[in-house]
C-alpha cells in the first residue's frame, strides 16, 4: 500500500473537553503523522459547504449547527494506507457500535457529537485536505 495522505477533523464536542491532545496521542500511536494542523471556528455557511454532500439528510441542520458551535482542529494525516488506517482509529459512526479502543468509543457523546471526522476515499481526501489547507501549509 502507497503512502497516503487524508483530513481528519476533531469536532467541538471534543475540543470543548480538552481531548485534542489525547486524540492526537492515538493518531500518531497508529502509525499517522500531523502534517498540517490548525484551529479554526466554522461558521454556519462554511460548515453547510463543508457537508454539502449530506444537504438532503434529515440530520444536516443538526450537523452543520453542531459543527458551527464551536472551536474544531482541522488536520492533514499521511502515513501508509492513511484513508483506510484513519477511519479504523476512528470507529463506527455511532460510538455505541464502535470498536474498543477507538477514538469514537473512548471519546464520542452520540451519533451526532462523534469527535472526529475522516475523508472516507481518495477523492473526498484531496478535496477536503484543499478545502482547508494550501500547499504551503502541509509540511511532510
Ligand atoms: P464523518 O463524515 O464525520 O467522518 P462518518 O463518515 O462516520 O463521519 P457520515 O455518514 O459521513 O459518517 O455522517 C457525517 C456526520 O453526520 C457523522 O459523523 C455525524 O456527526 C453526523 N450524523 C450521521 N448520522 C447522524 C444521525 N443519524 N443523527 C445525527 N447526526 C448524524
Ligand atoms: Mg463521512
């Protein structure tokens, strides 16, 4: 598997409790590196760009609120098969059916409050990696 790189999100659930380091603590136990991080307050109209792709969910009024509602941690993670590798440090969706272990089972208040985000294929990744971050920002 190549060296891949992918963005990663902590959401405001978690950097309202002072989990950034500890969530940071096992992306890089996984093997990924930070590449690129920054701390930003989204907005309500960059959150709805941002989640475009779910505008017709019934939960998208709920989600882009939730993430406009505070402080998130955008990040650049590369590292071998680093998509795939991202979303198992991860865990489910839902944090009552996450693994053990997993960011979202240790961390996770609910399905919505879930403390990370994760690009889930190559396409989504560099568009979402462009979203947030020039080149300039991403330091190997
Ligand atoms: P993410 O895209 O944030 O990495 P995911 O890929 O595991 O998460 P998606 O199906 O893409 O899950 O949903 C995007 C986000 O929308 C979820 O992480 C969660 O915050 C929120 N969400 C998903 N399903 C629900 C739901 N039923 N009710 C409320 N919020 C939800
Ligand atoms: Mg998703």
């Amino acid at each position: 598997m190549a060296i891949q790189r992918t963005y990663s999100m902590i959401k405001p659930d978690a950097t309202a409790r002072n989990l950034t380091g500890a969530i940071n603590a096992k992306l890089e136990a996984a093997g990924l590196r930070i590449i690129a991080q920054k701390r930003l307050w989204l907005s309500k109209a960059q959150a709805e760009r941002f989640y475009a792709v779910h505008r017709e969910r019934p939960f998208f009024d709920e989600l882009t609120s939730f993430m406009s509602s505070g402080p998130i941690v955008a990040q650049v993670l590369e590292g071998e098969n680093a998509i795939a590798k991202n979303r198992e440090v991860m865990g489910a969706t839902n944090p009552a059916d996450a693994a053990p272990g997993t960011i979202r089972k240790e961390f996770a208040l609910s399905i919505g409050e879930n403390s990370v985000h994760g690009s889930d294929g190559e396409d989504t990744a560099k568009e979402e990696i462009a979203f947030f971050f020039s080149g300039l920002e991403i330091v190997g």
